[in-house]
C-alpha cells in the first residue's frame, strides 16, 4: 500500500514540471520554427544566464542548420 501511495505520488510530482524543464533536440527545433523562434529569443533576451543552457546551444544548431539548407535550395542545390 505505501509503494502504490509513493508511486501517484511521484507521478502527480511529475505532472507539475512542464515543458519549460524539456531540453528539446535540433531536429525538433528544426521541425518547429515557432517553438525555435520562442527559444532563440528567450536566449537573446538574457544572455548571460541562458547562453550555456542545451536549449540554447540546440536553438543556435538548429537555426544555423535552417540558414544553412535555404542558402542551398536558393543557391539551386
């Protein structure tokens, strides 16, 4: 009984950390531009705190990736 109670514990606990703890990938950032958008201005707004988190670098990945692949297809590759 006290392993059921501790285990919908634990489950309600991690129902209250949302999307704001998820470290997303660069393909997800790719696939998403407005959740990239989102992220890369969280990031520039406060630099100096966010700068090293890993959705910060993923955003930066992500959106020099996106650069990289419409400067192709405008290049005709």
């Amino acid at each position: 009984m006290k392993l059921l109670l501790l285990g919908i514990f634990t489950l309600t606990l991690s129902g209250c950390f949302g999307q704001e703890d998820r470290i997303y990938t660069v393909d997800e950032l790719m696939a998403d531009e407005v959740l990239l958008a989102k992220i890369t201005s969280e990031c520039r707004n406060n630099p100096g705190a966010l700068r090293q988190t890993p959705n910060c670098q993923n955003a930066g990945a992500a959106d020099w990736k996106l650069r990289l692949e419409r400067m192709n297809r405008a290049l005709g590759g």
